[in-house]
C-alpha cells in the first residue's frame, strides 16, 4: 500500500513548478538560478518518486502530461502561499523601515508637515511613504500601515478612526483683498470656484451644489469654474489665487495655520467620510508599527485642540 504522507523533496517540487508553469527546463532554471540539467536531475528524480510521467521531452521543448496538469495548479498556489509568509515574516521584522502608504493629498497636506516630529522621536526607525489611492492588500506584507479616508469598514483588519472633516469655502488672503468682495456667500457669483474630482467619484462627497443650497444660495452656477483630481492640488490652486475652494478642515488645517488659506463664512457641511488607520490583524504588536498609530493619534489631537 503507498505511503499517502510521503512527500517528495521541496527542491524537486520547485524545480517542477518552475519548469511546468514556464514550460521550459532552460527558462526554470534561470528563474531558479541553477543549470538546466539540475533541472532536469531534480524533474527525473521527482518523477521516480511519484512513479508517473511529468514531462514529454521533445526536440527543443517539453510538453505536460495530464499527470503534470493535476500536479501544478495545488504546487503554484502552495510556493506563492510560502512566499506570502515569507514576506510577512520579514515585515515583522522591527529593524530598519516603517512602511505607510496614504491618499497623495493626506500625505502632502497632512502627513508630510507632522513627519519631523515622528521622526525626531524616532531616529532609528526609517518612514517610507508611498502617496497612492491605490487600496493596498495589507496582509501581502508590503505596507505596515494605511491611512485610508472612507467609510472605516474594512473587513478582515483592524480599523480606527484618525480624523473626521468638514467643508467650507476658503481663498487665498490676497483674493480676498485684492479681489471682489467676499463678504457674505452670494459674493461668490463674482468668484471662479474650485472643485475636488473627488465629488464627480462619490455621490456622498460634499459638493458646491449641496454648500451653496445649504447656505441658501441663488444665482451661482455650481459647477462653473475649474476642477482638479486631486484634494491638495484644487488647495493649491486656491492658494494660488485661482478662486474659491471648498475646503476640508483636516487637509486645509496647515495651510490656514501657516495664512496661506483664510475660511470664508461661517457654514461648515460635515463630511460623511473620514481618515482611518488601517493595519493587518496583528500589526500593532510590533512596536514600530504602535510606535507610528500611537504617533498619528497624538497629531490628530492636537489638531482638534487647535496646537497641531
């Protein structure tokens, strides 16, 4: 009766992978960086152990049998399973790099301004930043952390609330002096107005549509003036003295501190979304990765104290 618990050696098993996913022996063993006979020595000895037939050698290529065909889909999954262990298993590693991928205005507007303080605290440890609104799979291992603005469900890792927003009007000073006047928020008729593509994505983003109507305003056209596809480059336009922008509080927070934006009038609409920190399940026990969580919470709340 076969030994059903036998397995044949990892080596051999690579070698086969390699060969019957690329189907050549010469094209495996350059991925393997070995020579094509150890390829051929490793498939020969694995067929012997399995007692079947992998490959039809013919002149200048090799063909699968329907043995080989039943073997590679479950080995193909097994090795990129071992790789994504393997690759999470160097992300516990706390030497060397945090890793943080956030929104392209988040890191720029918000995270960038903050970043000396962390790293004045933590010498030691390197912050890699990657400004993408590309959604990463955290648990590949390639990113210790995720700032993520959205509707914080995110199943399968552990969420927790960084920032929530609100949106209001905002200009440059020198708009506001040297510009028509602004004094209430039907002066806008006289104003370009800035848009977020972000709105045109979302349906529950806040629109000038829905601040104007709020405010009880007619005769404005909402969508007239021009937009950007991003929060932070429809900021620095307004910066700029391009128009009126609507503003959220936590992205535009460093630029009205710092007087390069003023808030125009007093109506805020609240944003449905908001900013979370997003790590896979476990993360948090590295103390890089806390040290970085416990660090964005302390800004965020001097933010909402007025001293961040």
């Amino acid at each position: 009766m076969p030994n059903t618990g036998h397995l044949p050696p990892l080596s051999a098993l690579r070698a086969f992978e390699a060969a019957a996913r690329l189907e050549s022996f010469s094209k495996a063993a350059e991925e393997l960086n070995v020579t094509p006979a150890a390829v051929s020595h490793q498939i020969h000895a694995l067929e012997e152990d399995l007692g079947v037939q992998l490959f039809r050698r013919l002149n200048r290529q090799v063909e699968l049998t329907a043995s080989a065909r039943v073997l590679l889909p479950g080995l193909t999954e097994a090795f990129a399973g071992i790789r994504a262990s393997v690759r999470r298993l160097r992300a516990h590693n706390d030497t060397g790099t945090l890793t943080v991928t956030a929104s392209p205005s988040f890191a720029a507007k918000w995270l960038v301004l903050r970043l000396h303080r962390f790293q004045e605290n933590w010498p030691e440890i390197d912050v890699r930043i990657s400004a993408s609104d590309e959604v990463v799979d955290l648990n590949r291992g390639d990113f210790d952390i995720a700032i993520r603005y959205g509707t914080g469900r995110y199943p399968g890792l552990e969420v927790e609330l960084l920032l929530r927003n609100e949106v209001f009007p905002a200009c440059s000073p020198r708009l506001l002096q040297e510009g028509p006047p602004l004094r209430s928020p039907e002066d806008l008729r006289h104003h370009a107005l800035i848009h977020d593509q972000a709105a045109d994505r979302d349906p529950l983003a806040p629109t000038w549509a829905m601040w104007l109507k709020a405010a009880g305003v007619a005769g404005v056209a909402p969508a007239s003036g021009v937009s950007f596809s991003g929060t932070h480059l429809a900021l620095d336009a307004a910066i700029a003295g391009h128009g009126v922008v609507l503003a959220y509080s936590s992205i535009a927070a460093g630029d009205i501190a710092a007087g390069r934006l003023v808030r125009l009038f007093s109506l805020a609409l609240p944003d449905l979304f908001a900013y979370y920190i997003v790590t896979a399940p476990g993360a948090l026990e590295r103390p890089k990765v806390r040290a970085f969580r416990d660090w964005l919470h302390r800004e965020a709340d001097a933010e909402r104290d007025g001293s961040g």
